[in-house]
C-alpha cells in the first residue's frame, strides 16, 4: 500500500517531465515520418509531406492535414514492405521448384 502511494506521488510531481519526453518523443518521431512521406515515389504522399512541412499558422482557411495520415501512411508502408518481402519469397519458391 505504501509503495503505492509512493509510485502516485513521484508520478504526479515528475508529471510534466513525462509528458515533455512523451512529447520530445512523438515530434521526433513524427518529423522523421514526415521526412520520409515527403520522398515517397507516389505523389499523393510526397504532396502530404510537403503540407505538413510547409504549414504556417495563417488568418485564412488554410489548414494542415490531420495527423492520423501520419500513422495510417507508416501502417502502409509495413504493409508494402511485408507484400513486397512475401512476393520476393514466392518468387525464390518457384524458381528453386522450376528452374529454367
């Protein structure tokens, strides 16, 4: 019960120090992302990047893309890379089954 107390108190006093490194943590995750989406082969994704890059705070309507793209464009890219990993198997498969 004591230990408890003790694990509660030290988080509460230490908490903006959590959430600074929480913080650092994501934004340097993030820019590193960003970096990468902006020299993707596909243009959707590089002109993403470049948004998120180039965003400036400004009186009109502009707005920044949402960053959900973010993770759904990191998800993607470990899909392709396990589709192209896969594909790079089968194709040793059928040339150790069938070799021309």
């Amino acid at each position: 019960m004591l230990a408890m107390g003790i694990v509660t108190y030290v988080s509460v006093f230490n908490l903006n120090t959590f959430i600074t490194l929480g913080r650092r943590g994501y934004h340097t995750q993030k820019h590193l992302i960003i970096e990468i989406m902006k020299k993707d082969d596909r243009e959707s994704w590089a002109r993403i990047g470049k948004k998120f890059d180039t965003f400036k705070p400004t009186t009109d309507l502009e707005t920044k893309p949402s960053e959900w793209l973010l993770l759904w464009y990191y998800l993607l890219r470990g899909l392709n890379f396990l589709r192209r990993r896969q594909n790079r198997r089968k194709q040793k498969n059928r040339e150790v089954e069938d070799p021309v």
